[in-house]
C-alpha cells in the first residue's frame, strides 16, 4: 500500500451509502452494484464519525490532525497514528479516494 | 473550553457483520435504495417459512416504476410495531396491501400503505445457493392459497410426505 503522508487529501468514495445511527457511523459498501449487508460493513463511533466528515476533499490528513489535536485531550503523535490507521483502514476497503492536485 | 478524551477505540473500530437494530437497517435499506440499488442481508425468524427460512440471505430490490402486486414478497415497515418485516402481498384493497406472513395463517399483518413498503425480494440464496420457490410465477398462486388458509392445510398434508420421503432413501441409495 502506497505511503500515508499528512499533506494527502482524501474524500469518501461514490461507491459507499454511510448514515449516521444511533450514535455511531454505519458505511455500506456498495460493490458490484449491491448493497451489501454480508460485505465488509464498517462501523465508527464519535472520533471515527468526526474523522470520516473530515475526508471531505478539501482538507489534508494534516489539518484534520490539526482539528483534532485542538479538541481532543490526547498527544498529536497519537492522533495522527488513529487518522492514519483509520484511512488505512477504508483505503483498503476501498471506500476513500485519494485527490490529486 | 475543556478537551474531550480521545476514545482510541472509536477512530478504529471495524467490524464484519455488524448487529444492526431494525431500524438501523431500514435507514440503510431507504439510503441504498435512493441509489437504484438493491439491498442484501441475512433474514431472520420463521414467519416465511417453508420459503424464506431462518438464516437466509435476501436480496431486497426497489420497487422503482411498478408497484407491489399480490404474491411478491416485500419487506416493509409494519403499521403497529415499526419493525422491519419480510412478508408477502395477498390483495390490494384501495391503495393498500394486505400483508401475511406465509407461516403465520390467520395472522395478517394489517393494511400496509405504499409507503412503508420498501422493497421486493427478488433471490433468496440458501447455503450459498439461490432458492427460486416462492418468488416466481407461481407466487401468485401462493397468495392466493395462503389468502383462502390453504397453506396450512397443504402443509399439514406434506408433513406425512415429508417424512416418508426423509426415511425411504436408504433403500434407493443401496440398489
């Protein structure tokens, strides 16, 4: 997998639905043309949710950290490891796009 | 103003086969349809039995241009507990569907309007194979029996039957 690096821009893919429910994120993949239930399903609860706004299009890793950073009781080092963890994560399952300049 | 804690565990958290509440699911089910898209899951209980059984997964198709008809299995949110429901069309009176569960004679799930029917189910896979009973032409001809109770009389004749037919093989197999 291609290197994550802070000054990357994500945006969430047209092949996922998400809903926000009952406090916590649900994203349904929707490979080959189905929505899936028996697929991958990824659930997030309040700082995934927060992180997976964020991957709007616009904002680099960087600035999410940032934000994140400000609002959060927690190093920086450690925030950046979850954001990076976290598009990983959905890079994997190919529910983020990367955006190039 | 004060930071919050970080909870590790919600920016990681990922699960396969998340336990969703029913009304999580129609909210999924309502979202992937807006797409055009069909929605798969795993059914549970036994009210559709003997054709959509516990443990089966569904494809649930949006209705799009037609409308529900008399023998199509739909799922739909029922008008007195709001839950999710996957029951068949046994008559359209004045707009509304008089829903049934194939396993639950008697038992009509009241007048349902269009809009809380979600959607079709067009395959039913069983053990990873698709299960063509019960969503064909003849599903019709199922309403129709279920409507009159002839359902449960036609099972009550096939139990007998179904025994025989589950003992008698050993013989055949040996030749």
């Amino acid at each position: 997998m291609k290197k994550i690096r802070l000054d990357m821009v994500f945006s969430q893919s047209s092949d996922v639905v998400s809903r926000e429910i009952d406090g916590s994120l649900i994203i349904v993949p929707l490979t080959s043309g189905v929505g899936d239930m028996e697929d991958d399903l990824f659930s997030m609860n309040e700082t995934g949710t927060e992180i997976w706004r964020m991957l709007d299009g616009r904002r680099t890793l960087g600035e999410i950290v940032e934000t994140l950073t400000g609002k959060y009781r927690a190093e920086r080092g450690e925030i950046e490891r979850d954001v990076i963890g976290i598009v990983k994560e959905l890079i994997k399952r190919r529910m983020l796009v990367e955006e190039t300049a | 103003m004060s930071k919050k804690p970080l909870n590790k565990d919600s920016a990681t958290k990922t699960e396969n086969g998340v336990p969703l509440s029913g009304r999580a699911l129609i909210e999924l089910i309502k979202a992937v349809h807006a797409r055009g898209l069909p929605f798969r899951f795993r059914a549970g209980g036994h009210s559709m039995a003997p054709f959509i059984r516990d443990g089966d997964v569904i494809i649930l198709s949006p209705f799009a241009a037609c409308e529900p008809r008399p023998g199509d299995v739909t799922a739909f949110i029922h008008p007195e507990t709001e839950s999710l429901c996957v029951h068949r069309v046994l008559a359209v009176r004045g707009g509304r569907y008089l829903i049934q569960g194939d396993n639950l004679p008697g038992k009509p799930d009241g007048m349902v309007p269009l809009n809380a029917i979600l959607g079709r189910v067009t395959v039913v896979e069983r053990a990873g194979r698709r299960v063509r009973m019960g969503l064909g032409p003849e599903r019709r001809m199922i309403a129709f029996i279920s409507r009159c109770g002839g359902l449960t009389l036609i099972r009550r004749l096939a139990r007998p039957l179904h025994g025989c037919l589950r003992r008698s093989p050993a013989p055949c197999v040996k030749n």
